[in-house]
C-alpha cells in the first residue's frame, strides 16, 4: 500500500481533536510505570529469588551472576523491540502501538509469575526463564519510545523537557511500587511461603496494572505531530533503513550521551541491593527500604529536572549534570566502603538524585535529533542501544570488579561511562540536544 492511500486512510487520524494535557500526561506516565514496575520486579527477584530456584547447585556468587546474566538478556532484546514497534509506530501510529508493546510485555511477565522451577523441570526452567525475560525487553524497547513522543509531540513550545519528564517518573513510580510490594509481602507471609509461592505474587498481579494502562491508553489519540506528517505524506517505508542511512551520527552519539544515566542507575538499584543483601549482610527487608527510600528521591529529582532544563536548556543542562556525576564516582568508594549504613543512604541520596537530573530529560533529549517520519524508531533505538552499553552489564561488571578487585574500581567504571557521555554530548551540540 502506498503512503498515498494510507493518509487516505488515516484521515480519521488528521482530524481527531487535541488531546487534554492531563490525558496525554497520565497515558505517558501509567505505561512507562507498569513497564517498569515489571521490570524492577525481575531485578528484585534475580537477587533475591531466582539464583535460588532457577540456578541451584552453584556457589552464592556464580549463582547470582546466572542470574544477572538472564538479567541482561532483556537489554539486547530492547533493539529487536525498538525496530518492530518503531516501524509501526512511524508507519501507523504511536497509539496503537503503544498499546501493542504494554501488551507484550505484560504477557512475558504474567508467564514469569506461573512458570516452573528448575526442581520441576530442570535445564528448561532457565530457559524458559531466558525467553521470558526476551519478551519483557522486546516490550520494553517499543514501549519507552512511544511514551516519550506520547508527550513531547503534544507538548507546547517551550516545554517539551518538562513534558518529556512524565514517561521518565514512570521508573522510579515502577520502582517504588515493585520494591514495595515485595517489602509489604516478606512482612505478612513468611520466607519459606516467600520462596515457594510468594515471589510469583508481583509479576501475576501485574495483570491488574496491565488492565488499567490499556485502558488509559485507548482513550487517547494520535499525536499532533504525526498526524501532520501523515497529512504531509512524510512516512517512510522502512524507518529503520533511513534511521541507520541519514541519521547515524545522531544515532552513535546519542546512544552514549544516555550511556552514564543507565550505569548509575544500575549501580544504585541492581547491584547496589545485591551488595547489601549478598556482601554486607544487610537483612533484605532493610535493603528494600533502601531501595524504596531511593525511589522517592529519584521521582523528586526528575520532576525538579524537568523544570529546570526548560530554562536553562538541555544542552548546558546535560553538561553540568554529567560533569557532577563523574566528581560522584570519586566518593562511591569511601560512601560504600567505610560509612556503614549512614553512608550507604548519604551514598543512595547522591546517586539517586543526580541520576533523576540526567533521566529527567534524556527522553526529550534523544528525540529531538530525529524528525517526526523516524523519531518513534530513532529515539527508540539510541535509548535502547544506550541499554545495551551502559545497562545489561552494569550489574554485573559492578558485581564483578567490586569482588575481583574492590571498590574504587566501580567507581572508575561510574567515572568512565560520565566521560564518555560529556565527550558525546559536546559533540552532538547545542542544537541536537
């Protein structure tokens, strides 16, 4: 079909009224937060549960990291997502594809909450394990990007930053509510439940959230700005194909301009409560509290960036951001090593606030190089290469050079990751940014 015939059959698109603010916002917000609340609630569950009933007969350590590892899959799954739903999402829509990409990975948890362990099935159990967590970052990788472009393409001038925060407060929201849900639960039933039963609760229960995001979801229309670039006939028959042809340069330096917010985050959530739980012994429930207390400085943070690269603007936002992240890496070291618990909170506060500064705005940040006929894809792809790069393994090679050769070079590999992504920012300039 020609892109001739489909505005002509999209006018229906073209002429639906604007959205309200408060509809575009809480559609952008309720989708990133079930999104992540599923996410978060693997991770949670890869320190506590799953080296345990799906990696048995291994020492601690090398159990936790098989964990981790299926942990990953999820961040190499993103890009395969960010190309199928960025298709259709630049070709048909950023509603029905939203809607599509809540859905599959709705059902990809769901399937984690029911599935057999490796005492009852064995090898498969893993496996199954692996593909499921597939499926929740293919659904991740077209959900991030449709949400962004939700609420900055009907965003008024001059606040496409502060717009582009709602999809963002979804992570900590998602986070909040998947740490306590699992602190609420290890408080009423006991560990031996927890362990048989318990720990399914979170991922089956998504279903409720599911119901509700599809719900707010389709009460909603397509975008101002799409809706032009139909009626414009701007579409594209493979937005992928010119995405890599006409927009590499966007795509490479925007991928690591989000490189250092993924592996602060990852630092200060995933590895920092497998450190907690597995190194220092604290006792789970007041790890989650950390994790929960970190939540609600990261929400705050991201709503405060909103506002203030709007007047500032992104660019020299980023710049300082960034830079004050790298001065952070020096004190990981001394804040986990010798400050005890006071200086694992002082730690959390920091790293917590900081990165709601960078991913406040990184969603508007890495749409703006891309024009609207390949921003779904291209917004998409750069997020979730960034994934790849500064996410999939942070837990990991955090996990793994804390243990190999201490502390201080975990935070030399936070200080890495914050020069590069200043060099990228640089780069990318003023008027990409």
């Amino acid at each position: 079909m020609s892109d001739t015939s489909l505005a002509s059959a999209d006018t229906s698109v073209v002429s639906v009224p604007p959205n309200a603010p408060h509809k575009v916002l809480l559609a952008s917000l309720i989708g990133t937060t079930i999104e992540f609340f599923d996410f978060y609630s693997y991770a949670i569950a890869a320190v506590l549960v799953f080296p345990a009933l799906f990696f048995p007969g291994q020492d601690p350590m090398t159990a936790l990291l098989a964990s981790f590892a299926t942990f990953s899959i999820a961040f190499f799954a993103r890009p395969f997502g960010a190309v199928v739903f960025g298709h259709f999402g630049d070709r048909i829509g950023r509603k029905a594809t939203l809607v599509a990409a809540l859905l599959t990975m709705g059902i990809s948890t769901v399937i984690i909450g029911i599935l057999p362990t490796y005492a009852q099935i064995g090898v498969y159990a893993p496996l199954l394990l692996a593909l499921c967590r597939f499926g929740q970052g293919f659904g991740l990788g077209g959900e991030w990007g449709g949400a962004v472009l939700m609420a900055t393409e009907n965003a008024p001038e001059g606040k496409r930053s502060w717009y582009g925060m709602f999809p963002q407060l979804g992570a900590p929201v998602g986070l909040f509510i998947s740490s306590g849900f699992y602190w609420i639960m290890l408080h009423v039933i006991s560990e031996e439940d927890f362990l048989t039963w318990g720990w399914r609760l979170p991922f089956v229960a998504s279903i409720l959230l599911i119901a509700l995001g599809l719900w707010v979801r389709l009460t909603i229309s397509e975008t101002p700005e799409f809706a032009k670039a139909i009626e414009k006939e701007e579409r594209v028959a493979v937005p992928v194909a010119e995405v890599f042809k006409s927009h590499k340069r966007s795509l490479v330096l925007g991928t690591f301009v989000a490189l250092v917010t993924f592996v602060l985050f990852y630092i200060c959530s995933a590895w920092l409560l497998s450190y907690n739980v597995k190194v220092i012994k604290i006792p789970f429930l007041d790890a989650l509290k950390i994790q929960i207390y970190g939540s609600i400085v990261f929400g705050i943070a991201i709503v405060i960036a909103g506002k203030l690269a709007d007047m500032t603007g992104r660019f020299k936002f980023l710049i300082w951001v960034t830079a004050l992240i790298g001065l952070f890496s020096f004190a990981l070291a001394p804040l986990m090593s010798t400050g005890g618990e006071g200086g694992i909170y002082i730690f959390v506060t920091i790293g917590m606030f900081l990165m709601g500064m960078t991913y406040g705005v990184i969603g508007a940040a890495l749409a703006a190089p891309f024009p609207t006929r390949v921003r779904y894809t291209g917004s998409s792809l750069t997020f979730n290469f960034a994934g790849i790069f500064g996410a999939s393994l942070a837990p990991y090679a955090a996990t793994w050079l804390q243990t190999n050769y201490g502390m201080a070079y975990v935070g030399y590999y936070l200080l890495a990751a914050a020069a590069i992504t200043l060099l990228c920012i640089l780069a990318m300039g003023r008027e990409k940014v």
